[in-house]
C-alpha cells in the first residue's frame, strides 16, 4: 500500500510531545511491512537540520492559494531515520512556519489551513495517487473536507482517508471565513452535519471536519475511545458514536526507545543488569543537573507543563519526594506564561537543593538519560489520551506512579491490585487528582523500593513487557486494508 501521513509534527525532527513519536513510529512499523511510506510536513524553520539526509527541492513551483491569491511554494524532499520526507515551503509574506516554532502563534489556525490546502493542491499536481491519507488532530483535519468537497471533484482520488485523533482537548475552532481561505465557502460549512461546532454555533471546528468526512477514525488507546465517547468526553461525543472510532493503542518505537543501544546514552544496560546501569546513569545525570549522590529513589517527571499533566500534582510529587528523602528531576516546558513562571520561581527556591533539580526546557538527549536514571517517574495527568512516557519510562527500568485515567490505565498496572495478574504488574495508580492520593502513592512505591528484591523483580518485569508497535501496526494496516482495497469498500 501507499500510505502518506500528513501532519505537523514527527519525532525526532519537529517534535512537540507523543504526536510527534506516533507518526515516526507507524510510519516507520508500517514502512518495515513492506508499504511505501511517505510524510508530509510543513519546512519549519525549527526543524532539526542536522538529522536531516539529502534534503533537496522536489517540487520546485507548487502554486496553493490563500483565499484568492495564488501562493508559491516549495516541496523538498529529505530522509530522516529512513523515513521518505516532503518539507513543504510556503514562500508566505507571513512566513508561516518561520516562527522558530511549531505551535503558539495567534494564526496557527490559518497556517495549518494554508498548509491543509497546500498538501492536497500539491499529491493532486503531482499525480500521486495514494492509497491512505493518514490525518492527525486538528491541525491536518481539514484535509478530509477538502478532499471530498473540492478535490474528488478536481478529478484527485485517494483510496482512503484516516484521522487519528490523538487528543480532543484542542479542535481548532474558527470563524468561516479562515475556512473560505482555503476554498471552502465557509458559510456553507456552518452546518450541523458539516463542521459546525456543536457548543459555539457560529464557529467552525476543524477536527469536527476531520470527524465528518474521514473515511476511518481512530484513537489512541482503548480507555481514551471510552471516555471520548462517554457523555463528559466532549461536546462532539454524540458525533463520534454515531460514525464509530476505534482506540488502538499506541506503542513505541522500541529500537529508538532502546536502553541497550541507544546512542544518546553513555551507559546501556537491559533487564539483566539494570541496577548497574541505573547507577551509572544517574552519576551521570546528577554531574550534569549539579545534584549530589544519594541512596533515595530518583523520581523524575519529564513532560509538557500544561494542566491536562496537572502540573500542580508532578509539584507536590517534587516537594513529597524531598521531604521524604529522594531525589527529584524535572523536565518540561510550559507554553503558558503563568506556569512557566511559577516552576522558574520554584526552581529559583530550591537552587541550594542539592536533590532537586530543574531543566525547564526541551532537551531529547537529556530526557533519555533521564528515564536510564530514574528509578520511578511520575504521570499524575488530570487526562491523558494514550501517554507514551510511562512505556518509554517501563522500557528504561523507571518504575511508572501515574493517574488512573485513559491510556496509562491500559499500559500500568498496579503492584497491590489483587484484580491483575502477576505478570502484569509493572508500576504504581492512583485515583483521585489529589496532592494527598499522590503523596500516598508515592509513599506506596518509596516502601517498595526499599525492598531491594521485588523492586528488582519490578523493574525488570516493566523492562520485558511489549510496548512496541508490533500489535498496533496490524490494527492499522487492517484499517487502511479495508479502503485500499475497492472489493472491501463495498463489503464494510
Ligand atoms: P504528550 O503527547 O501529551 O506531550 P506523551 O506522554 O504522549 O505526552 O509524550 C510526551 C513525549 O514528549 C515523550 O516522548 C517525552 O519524553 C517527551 N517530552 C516532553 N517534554 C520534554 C522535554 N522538555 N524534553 C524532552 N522530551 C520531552
């Protein structure tokens, strides 16, 4: 098959958080079957380069539009990790994807329209004929519409369009008239049955585009399918029982995500001989956050700061582990002003402790050696569609403590309950959203890392369990098998 994925964001190049890992790693699971797999992503400026091989201009004048003006572009071409890249180029006076950034601009609803339009305007001139158009969230949701309202129509054909939606939290909502920039006239699409959002009648939302005219949707994990369609999911769950979803849980790239080979580490190890490869690591990561040598647990949290991962909780989780004589390493970056200070005004606080530290920006190189240090890492998310940390966390000997909600049901297990079977067990839950819950639970893990031989037997269970794409790519490849192949279109 022939599948091309359109979307902002790809690990490790253009990465903001898990989007970014899903597309790599189904691109790069499906690739390994034997399909041809192509991406599509906007030529941000803050791409890493340096990852990039034979990046050159495969298309050299591609003409879109933005509203009535013909806009050029270009299509370059690159290979990143083996993967088949096309960079697309809006030569823009705004300079869209110029902004030394991937989301965050006031007009990111009218960059991703733009480059919605663009994508289907260039697969259409260039006569490629795809057998799956892979969409993912908001930002690409808008290709489904476009496709069947003005390209099929143009005469373009696809065998299929999938949506994944990977988080419901934003839906890219919007005035018609940002849509009737790329061709639709947005007046038209102001329809229930269209694209109309169902709380804010007058705005158009993109993901419900997506929803609407995808041929397959899916999500990111069984428990994220449940809650996006129960009553409190959101205000599009009565769509989406009507057009049925499907919640395949995401995996990881486990060659990427690889203790004992990975190159951003100094130190590998596997299941075998983690406990000397947790100690060097962590001599490693204390060196290089200034922190001093301790025999505690080292619990980590390495994610966004925004309030979906409840940065409230991974701070009383910081203060808990202090007070209880652990160590504590925080990575993340908050694109909300007001968290951003907060967590610099704390880490201004406890800069003479020596036991906690703070990296409050993004660093890839930092985080792998977070997780080969950690002893425990902690997801106390309010929701959270799939999470990739807690697998990735699972595969480097850091034993997950996380929230009891969406996709960290389905991967974490709990140690004491009596419902789950032995070999399942891998990490620590809690329910409620509470500092108190938390702190208990961290009390819960503190005990049984004291024991040396079931935190031994713990950890390397967590390390052998399979988080890999494997299970995950056949559901998807049955998915894109059922539009690619005409005989089956007519049987569904
Ligand atoms: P989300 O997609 O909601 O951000 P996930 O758990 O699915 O959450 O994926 C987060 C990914 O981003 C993980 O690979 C995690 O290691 C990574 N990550 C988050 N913050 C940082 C950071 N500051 N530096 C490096 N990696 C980060």
């Amino acid at each position: 098959m022939y599948i091309v994925h359109i979307a902002s964001e790809l690990a490790p190049i253009a990465k903001v958080g898990g989007l970014a890992d899903v597309v790599y790693g189904l691109a790069k699971a499906t690739a390994a079957e034997g399909h041809q797999v192509e991406i599509i992503l906007p030529k941000y400026d803050s791409i890493r380069y340096p990852l990039l091989q034979n990046l050159q201009p495969h298309f050299r004048d591609l003409w879109s539009f933005d509203g009535p003006y013909p806009c050029h572009n270009t299509v370059w071409s690159a290979k990143s990790d083996g993967l088949n890249l096309l960079l697309l180029e809006p030569h823009h006076t705004n300079y869209l994807f110029g902004r030394g950034r991937i989301y965050g601009c006031n007009d990111d609803v009218d960059r991703f329209i733009y480059f919605s339009r663009a994508c289907l305007e260039y697969l259409f001139k260039s006569g490629k004929k795809p057998d799956i158009i892979h969409l993912h969230d908001w930002p690409t949701a808008l290709i489904a519409p476009l496709y069947k309202e003005m390209y099929i129509p143009l005469g373009f054909s696809a065998g299929g369009i999938v949506l994944t939606i990977h988080n419901m939290e934003h839906q890219g909502k919007c005035a018609p008239a940002n849509i009737s920039r790329a061709g639709l006239r947005g007046e038209e699409y102001l329809a229930a049955e269209k694209m109309q959002d169902p709380s804010h009648p007058l705005l158009i939302n993109l993901l419900k585009g997506g929803i609407v005219y995808s041929d397959a949707l899916t999500t990111v994990s069984p428990t994220y399918e449940k809650e996006v369609l129960s009553e409190g999911g959101s205000s599009l769950a009565p769509l989406l029982k009507k057009q049925k979803i499907k919640g395949i849980l995401n995996g990881i790239d486990s060659n990427y995500w690889n203790s004992s080979s990975d190159p951003l580490l100094s130190y590998h190890f596997g299941s075998e001989n983690f406990f000397r490869g947790k100690a060097v690591n962590k001599t490693e990561l204390r060196k290089r956050l200034g922190m001093k040598e301790s025999a505690g647990p080292l619990v980590a949290a390495i994610a966004r700061l925004v309030p979906q991962k409840a940065p409230e909780l991974i701070e009383s989780a910081l203060l808990h582990t202090l007070e209880k004589e652990g160590q504590f390493v925080l990575i993340g970056t908050s694109p909300i002003p007001e968290i951003d200070k907060h967590f610099r005004a704390l880490q201004k606080q406890l800069s003479r402790n020596k036991n906690a530290a703070f990296f409050l920006e993004y660093d890839e190189a930092l985080s792998h050696l977070a997780f080969a240090a950690a002893d425990m890492v902690v997801i106390p998310s309010h929701f959270e569609p799939c999470g990739l940390t807690q697998m990735i966390a699972l595969r480097y000997g850091a034993v997950p403590i996380a929230r009891a909600t969406g996709g960290l049901l389905d991967t974490v297990f709990d140690v004491d309950d009596p419902k789950v079977s032995q070999e399942k067990k891998n990490g620590f839950l809690f329910e409620a959203p509470t500092a108190e819950e938390l702190s208990k639970t961290l009390d819960r893990a503190f005990a049984y890392f004291k024991n040396q031989g079931k935190w031994e037997l713990l950890v390397a269970q967590g390390m052998k369990q399979d988080y890999s794409w494997a299970k995950s790519t056949s559901a998807y490849i049955d998915i894109y098998k059922k539009f690619s192949n005409p005989k089956m279109v007519l049987a569904i």
